[in-house]
C-alpha cells in the first residue's frame, strides 16, 4: 500500500492527503514520513524552500477561467509546454517538438477542444507568447493575455510551480519511456489532493475523482449487496414452492394473533 501511495513521489504532504481520501491505520503518518525519507529519489530531488513569501493571484470563481503557460525545457532532450488551470491545479503537458506561436497555438487550440476556451492567459515574455501571432490569436478567441514581469519569473507563480512540480515528478520516475514517465506524472497529479485546495485537481475541474488502483481498496457496496441478495434468494428458492391458486378455489387466511382462530374464506 506504501507502495502504491507512493507512485508518483507526490511528496509527504500530498501523500498524506491522498492516502487520507482512501484508507487509514495507526501510525499511518509516520509510515508515509518514513517512505519519504526513506526515498532516494525523493531525496535527490528535493526543493529548497523559498526565501521570502509570494504575493498570490486573485482565486478565480471557476475551473479553467485563468490558466497560466511555461515551457520547460530542454529536459530529458525534449521541450514541454505546461499549462496549469489556477483554479483546480489541474495540469496539461504538452511534448513539443518547436516552441514557435504556431506550434503553441497548436497545443493551446488542442487543449481547448477538451476543456473550452479560458477567460485569461498568464506567460513570460518568451517570444512565442509576445508575437503578433499570438496575440491575433487570443484576441480572435476573446481571451485576456497578461505576461508577468520582466527578470521577475515569480510573478507567474503558478506556472513556475507546475514545471518544478513536473521535472521533479519526472526525475523520480525511473522505468519507461518520456510520453510514459509524462503519462504516469500527470495521472498521479491529477489524483492527489493539492495543499491549498484540499482537493484532487481532478474533483475540482471534472467534478468527479478518477478512478485508479486504489480504489480496489473499497469493495464495491453495490455489487457485494447484490451479490448477498441473489445469494439469499438462491438458499430461499431452494426450499419454496411455487404453488398455483385458480379463481373460485378455498384458501385458508391465517392471523398473527393466537387468541383468533384461523378463518376460511370462499370465493
């Protein structure tokens, strides 16, 4: 089970929270510690915690109304595009093969198709994000743009965060090929409740958490109810008898109460 809590490397924090929403023993949050310390990758890997406190983005009102982009990259010889929903946390990574406008309108438009256009991009000044070709783009589309400040990378936050967030998970991740070590970063982000949400992204964006292997955790209520219950009528319909009654025919009605008499009742 630490094991599978474990996949990921999501940190001790996000660990507790995910193994929270599934199952609980004694000692279970020094068990997690332990599993974390206890992990060379994780250790590796491990973030400096910053020097001074960040001033936040205003929370938006709903999911995919602002969401903030990066690239990140060269790494692992490939260049990602990132981009994070501010309200959910949910993250999309792109593998991109140029980093020009034409290449992230691309991404951007093939993100959109699945979760609809958003009311507000955040970006660096990279130059695929200030080009005239961009900026057509989002106007034609009704979108806001805001870059952050120059030589000041922390005003886009979020998106900072979502790139260390991705080469850290990605480092940890030892076995398979980049698009499966991506595939298996963004499921088990996806699932893990986030520190300032409290949620997993995935129940914030799509209202529903996602399915996985912890899940077979839990039994499926429904199905073990139905199970009994055809298992009960299976040893009851051995004993009962399905008897014929005809119009006309004399069928004796029985009372509960002892002090009264059985009665006969013509039809």
């Amino acid at each position: 089970m630490l094991n599978e809590l474990h996949q990921g490397h999501p940190g001790i924090t996000r660990m507790k929270s995910l193994a929270r929403s599934y199952i609980w023993w004694p000692g279970m949050d020094n068990d997690l510690e332990l599993t974390v310390i206890n992990c060379y990758s994780c250790q590796e890997n491990r973030k400096l915690p910053a020097e001074a406190p960040l001033h936040p983005w205003e929370y938006p009102s709903h999911p995919w109304s602002r969401i903030h982009i990066d690239f990140a990259g060269p790494f692992m010889n490939k260049s990602f595009l990132i981009m994070v929903d501010a309200y959910s946390k949910w993250i999309d990574i792109h593998v991109m093969n140029s980093t020009t406008s034409e290449a992230t309108i691309a991404k951007l438009e093939q993100t959109f198709a699945t979760h609809g256009l958003c009311d507000l991009i955040i970006s660096d000044n990279g130059a695929a994000f200030t080009s005239k070709e961009f900026a057509d783009y989002v106007k034609s589309n009704g979108i806001e743009h805001r870059t952050s400040a120059p030589w000041h990378p922390a005003s886009n936050g979020c998106a900072e965060r979502a790139v260390q967030s991705f080469k850290e998970g990605m480092k940890k991740i030892k076995e398979g090929t980049v698009q499966e070590k991506l595939n298996r970063f963004l499921f088990n982000y996806r699932i893990t409740p986030q520190t300032t949400t409290g949620l997993a992204p995935s129940e914030l964006l799509m209202k529903r958490k996602l399915k996985s292997r912890l899940d077979l955790v839990f039994p499926n209520i429904e199905k073990r109810v139905q199970e009994r219950q055809q298992k009960q009528k299976h040893y009851h319909d051995k004993k009962s008898v399905n008897r014929q009654i005809n119009v006309g025919q004399g069928v004796f009605a029985g009372r509960s109460y002892k002090t009264i008499r059985t009665t006969f009742i013509s039809y």
